[in-house]
C-alpha cells in the first residue's frame, strides 16, 4: 500500500477520534452522530439509504444512529412522499442549532491544527479535492 495513503487513512481516523473528544466534552455529541447531522445540513433531507451512502455506512447502522438523533429531537423521520415504502430524514431546529456549534468547534480546532502544521488549507482542499474526484470518477 502507498505511503501517502496510508498516511490519510491514519489521519482520518485521527481527526474522527480527536472529532469525537471535542463534541462530546462540549455538545455531549458523538462524532459519528455530527456526521449524519452534517450529510442532512449539506444536502438537505435524505432517505435512510441516500445517509448511509454518504456516510459509507449500512442501513442497519444509520438506522440505529437515527433512532438516537429522532430521540434526542435533531431529525424527524417520516414517510417520503414521494416514495411511502421509503424513509425521508430532516434536520429540525434543533438539530440545525446543534450542527452550527458543532461545525464551528471542528472549524476552529482544525484551523489552529492546519496553523500549527504550517500548511496551506487552501492548497489542501485542492489537492484533496481532485483526489476525491479521482476516486469518484473510477467509482462511476
């Protein structure tokens, strides 16, 4: 396996773990639930499939995630119209709120990471973003 990939793999789940720290000592938030939160911020509501996809993830997976962000008032789950045998997920006030403070925090800490290291963050979303493109585009 290539060096540099295994470095951002490594990274990843750094900054997810280090993620998760952060959100739970200051929303009392997992990492994993912030995600979901953030696809539904992004790209608006979703089906349970359209959220797993996004997250890389199962159905089985997101539904349980699901279950805990609908309880604690962040989603609400109802019926698609357009499709009833189909789950659409929205973000409500709630769970608008607490992925603003969310993404502020992740901001905040990763700026100060991005400064620390010296790097560029502009010249990282590039490069990063034409690799992610790259992969999406072998993918299709």
């Amino acid at each position: 396996m290539n060096e540099a990939a295994i470095l951002m793999n490594r990274i990843a789940g750094d900054l997810a773990r280090a993620g998760d720290r952060i959100l739970r000592a200051e929303l009392g938030i997992s990492y994993s639930r912030v995600l979901v939160l953030l696809a539904l911020d992004l790209d608006g509501p979703a089906s349970q499939q359209d959220l797993a996809r996004w997250l890389g993830s199962t159905a089985p997976a997101v539904t349980g995630l699901l279950g805990e962000l609908s309880a604690a008032g962040y989603v609400q789950v109802s019926a698609d119209p357009d499709n009833r045998r189909r789950n659409r997920v929205d973000l409500t006030g709630e769970g608008q709120r607490i992925i603003r403070a969310a993404r502020a925090l992740l901001d905040r800490s990763f700026d100060e990471l991005l400064r620390k290291a010296d790097v560029d963050g502009a010249v990282l979303v590039t490069a990063l973003s034409r690799i992610a493109a790259t992969i999406q585009k072998a993918g299709d």
